[in-house]
C-alpha cells in the first residue's frame, strides 16, 4: 500500500500540493474533520490565508486533533501559510500557531502581491537554480536549535527542517519544479517503511 498523506483541505492550494504529491507516488486525503485524520502516514499544511486557516479550524474542532497528528513525529510538510500555523513565533502581526518548529515568521514579510513573484533559491541542498514562487510570503526573520536551513533567498532562510518537519515561505507545489515535494515524498515513504519506493506499490508490481 502506498503512504497516505492528508492534506488540510479548508482553504487554499490544497489540490496542486495533492496533484504534485501524487506524481511522486504517494496516496492523498483531504482533512476537514478529525475523522480524516485517522491512519494518515504524514501531513500537509498548504499555502492560503492563516487567519481563515486559524478560523476555519476552530469551526471544524479540528485544533486539538490537528496539533496532536503534526506532534506525533510523522513528517509534515508546511508551505506559506501552513509554515506560519507551524512557527513558534508568528509577527505582523501576533497570531496563534501549533509553535512546533522553532522559527520566527513575519506575515507578508516579502510585501505583499506587487512583490511576489518566482525567484532563484540559493543552496546546497537542492539542483542549481531551482527556483521558488513566492505569494504575499511570509519572511523567516530568526531560527531556533535544530533548525536545518535548506535554501535561501537573499540571504533570508526561506526552505528548512527540523527532523520531520519541512517547512517553506515559497509554494513547491507550484510550477514544473518538485524538486521539494519529492525530497518530502522520500521523507514519508522511509517514514512509512518503504524505503525502495517504485512508483508502484507491491501489489501492483506483482500483477
Ligand atoms: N500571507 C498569507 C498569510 O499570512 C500567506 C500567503 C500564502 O500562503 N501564499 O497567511
């Protein structure tokens, strides 16, 4: 069986982070209520509005449940806004967060839309020139123990990881680039025991 990432589906990209994590293998369910939570392998936090991330969780009584799959140690991924839900310290301005990855984020922190746009990453980790979109992103101003910086932009630290936890400014679900989502997608098929990972899951590769 392929691993099954949920993908927190109230508001934003949630359906290029599906598409992008399906063309690199692994199984997706929309979460919009703690049952979809249920036997979930990891989990995305997509791009969208924090706020009406914030709002709609708190319709949903989805909070609690949500904070306890991102702390059971699965490997989550976190874009933009997602990233912001995660942080430790969100700014500009004061917002609540799951604070589980020690960062401080600056909402809007690149301007707003007249400055988003596709940029060149820099890093050692990823291909040369890979790029990220960013929109109305928000900026990492400080970063805590144990947070691996992965790429910058101008010097800001704008892809890392802290163990499980993969979080970026920028959208890697976007563009013909999924240089990100595969390195998450390898992340949750060693997470899942599928180290060897063919595209395929076993049963299909014997038919
Ligand atoms: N500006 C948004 C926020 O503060 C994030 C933008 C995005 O996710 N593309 O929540």
């Amino acid at each position: 069986m392929l691993p099954l990432v949920g993908v927190l589906a109230l508001q934003g990209d949630f359906l290029d982070h599906e598409a992008a994590l399906r063309a690199q293998g692994v199984r997706t369910r929309q979460v919009r209520t703690a049952t979809d939570l249920r036997g979930l392998d990891a989990m995305v936090l997509p791009g969208g509005e924090s706020t009406t991330m914030l709002t709609l969780l708190d319709v949903e009584s989805l909070w609690a449940p949500l904070g306890a799959t991102l702390r059971s140690g699965m490997p989550v991924f976190a874009t933009c806004a997602g990233m912001i839900l995660l942080a430790e310290r969100v700014e500009n301005p004061v917002q609540r967060s799951y604070g589980l990855l020690p960062i401080t984020v600056v909402r809007n922190g690149y301007g707003r839309q007249l400055h988003s746009g596709t940029f060149v990453l820099e890093s050692t980790a990823l291909p040369h020139g890979t790029t990220g979109t960013f929109i109305r992103a928000p900026r990492i101003t400080a970063t805590g123990p144990g947070v691996e910086v992965l790429a910058r932009r101008n010097g800001d630290p704008v892809l890392v990881q802290k163990g499980p936890i993969l979080a970026a400014c920028f959208h890697p679900e976007l563009g013909d680039n999924h240089v990100v989502v595969a390195r998450f997608a390898a992340m949750v098929r060693a997470h899942a025991g599928q180290p060897c990972h063919t595209g395929r899951s076993a049963a299909e590769a014997s038919a």
